[in-house]
C-alpha cells in the first residue's frame, strides 16, 4: 500500500525566540522586574550570530530605538555567543546572576524556560502599545512560549521548509519532476522516495537529506517528515517519551527503507552536497539556504 502523506510547505517555528529575561533585574517575587531608578538603562542581549552583517542590521535598529526613547534606553550591546555552546553559556550565565536582558532561545529549550519563571511576560507591553494587535501572532506560532494568558517570548521567523529540486539530476535519470507530481495530485513521501532512489541509482549520486540531519544526531531535524505520519517524539505532557508509538515506528521504518533498501537517503557517516549537485533534492528550511546560488 502507498504511503498517502502529502508534502506540503508547512510554516514551522526557526531556531530561535526572541525573549525578555528577568535575571538579575528581577523583583523579589523573580517574576517582575523592579525599577530602582528613572535613569536610562542599558541592555544587553545574546544571540548566536557574528556576522558582521547581521550584527550591523540589529545595531541600526538599537541605535534608532535609542534615539527615540533616550530616556529609557542609553545603550544597547549584542554579545554573540558560540553556537554549539550557546545554551550552556546562556543558562550558565543566569544561574551566575548575569542574565542578559533579552536573548534568543532555541524552541527545542522553549518549555524549560517558560516553566522555569526567568522569562518575562510580555503581554502586558504588548497589549498597551498604540497600533499593535497582539491577536495577530498565529497560536501555532506561540503556543511553545505562551502558559494561560501569558507569553513570554516572541517569534522573530517562522521560516517554512520546503524540498529544493534538482531537476537536471531527476531529468536524467527518467524521474517525474515534483512539479508534475503535484500537478497530478501524486506529490507524497512515498513519490519522494522513489524518484530519490531512481536519481541515485542512475546518477552514482544521492537522492535527498534532510538538512541538519547529516550526522544522524539532531533527530529534530527529521520533524517535519515524521509529523506527516501523526508522530511525536514526546507526548502532549512532555514526560512520556514516544519513539516506539506505532506513529513515530512507522515513519522510521519508513526512513530505514529509504536508506537501507532503496539507497534513497545516504547512510549515516555519508555526506551530501545538494549545492555541488551531489544529491537530487534536499528538504531545508529557506532561511538555511544560503548557499543556493543562480544555477
């Protein structure tokens, strides 16, 4: 029987939040932040980027906030933290009472923190800025960082994932397109699989990764497959683990046939370059794609 799961483009929460952090700053109860004085104040925030592009964008912005409330605001700093380690330096840094004011914070930590009461509620100051509705956000979008009525970080991306196509490389080796897929309405994980196993065996090549997933360890990068099949690697609680619901043991077996029977997918320890046209179709997230070039 085929796998019915469609694809489709579906807009999934980036990396990150943008959150307000008590800290340091916070009032006895570790909830409110207190006011001690009415001079301006300076703020810093941590993310995980250091370029210099990046760094020049966020400065403008700070630089044109401090210039419309010098009152409140004297300097804003951007501390770059190294990716790989951000976490453990960000929590280290809190638990060392220097608690930046505001950071990103990886969704896969989101729960932690909004349990924890480090994070600050920002619906009040949402919801008395002229102009703004905060109704606007999409619940999907900030059901991980909300508790009641409560959210406690905002999303600055919501980037989709998409499938990124070689279609000189499927051409080739006699593969429908996607593109006609869809057309017929035949566009599924299955369709995906075996045009990924055919442009593999004809080209010597591979047929599709996951982006993020190369080394077979950041097992949340297979997210947005093994959510086609209803599966979930934790229950709604967050305490019961999942992986051997029927669900998630259906999508594995999926994931093993693809690799381990038909050579769709590249074996662990196996790399593959989608951009150098080392592989027929790669599923990203389009804010991760910044090596595709004009070809």
């Amino acid at each position: 029987m085929r796998n019915s799961h469609k694809i489709r483009l579906v807009p999934c929460l980036a990396a990150a939040m943008l959150a307000g952090l008590v800290g340091c700053s916070s009032g006895d109860d570790g909830t409110t932040p207190q006011t001690t004085t009415d001079a301006p104040v300076s703020l810093r925030m941590t993310v995980w980027t250091g370029n210099e592009a990046h760094l020049a964008i966020f400065n403008g912005i700070a630089d044109a906030y401090i210039a419309a409330n010098p009152t409140k605001v004297s300097s804003i700093t951007f501390e770059t933290l190294p990716y790989d380690d951000y976490m453990q330096t960000l929590t280290t840094q809190i638990a060392g009472g220097n608690a930046p004011d505001l950071a990103w914070i990886f969704e896969t930590s989101g729960p932690e923190f909004v349990e924890s009461g480090i994070l600050t509620d920002l619906t009040p100051t949402f919801s008395n800025v002229a102009g703004y509705n905060l109704d606007d956000l999409l619940s999907s979008a900030t059901a991980l960082w909300s508790s009641g009525n409560a959210l406690y970080a905002y999303p600055f991306s919501n980037s989709p994932f998409g499938v990124l196509v070689n279609e000189s490389m499927l051409s080739a080796a006699g593969q429908k397109l996607p593109s006609e897929l869809i057309a017929e309405g035949n566009w599924t994980w299955d369709a995906l699989r075996d045009i990924a196993a055919g442009a593999a065996a004809a080209s010597g090549k591979e047929g599709f990764y996951f982006v993020g997933f190369e080394n077979y360890s950041a097992w949340q990068y297979l997210a947005e497959a093994w959510s086609a099949w209803g599966a979930t690697p934790w229950d709604a609680s967050g305490t019961t683990c999942t992986f051997s619901d029927k669900a998630m043991v259906d999508f594995m077996t999926w994931y093993h046939d693809a690799v381990y029977v038909q050579g769709a997918a590249p074996e662990a320890g196996v790399v593959a370059d989608f951009y150098s046209g080392g592989a027929a179709m790669m599923m990203a997230q389009i804010s991760r794609v910044a090596s595709l070039d004009d070809s």
